[in-house]
C-alpha cells in the first residue's frame, strides 16, 4: 500500500514526536510550523523539515 504524502494545511506527527501543520511539500520532504513540541530537541524557529517516511497525518 503506497502511503499518502501530506498536502498543504494538513496536520501531521512525526516519528520523533513533533505535531505541525505542513506549510509547503516537496519531493521527498515536508516543511512544516512547529505547533506541538514533544520531544527533547529545541528548535531555533517554529519551522523544521520532516521526510515523508517519518510522519503520520492527522
């Protein structure tokens, strides 16, 4: 089963336990807004890059 790729304005999870809203795709990635922050990494801004291989949409 091929796995869905987020689009824009969905909500996703990352594996490493960061909730976001995804702000624009890629080929192989998603840049999303940080909304939700559980894991023990800090993040200089509120934008990070998730491979599509490491979410889950919500």
């Amino acid at each position: 089963m091929k796995m869905r790729i987020a689009d824009i304005g969905d909500e996703i999870v990352s594996n490493k336990g960061i909730k976001g809203k995804v702000e624009m795709v890629k080929e192989n990635s998603v840049i999303i807004e940080i909304l939700e922050n559980l894991s023990d990494r800090e993040y200089v801004n509120n934008r990070t890059v998730v491979s599509h291989k490491n979410y889950v949409i919500i």
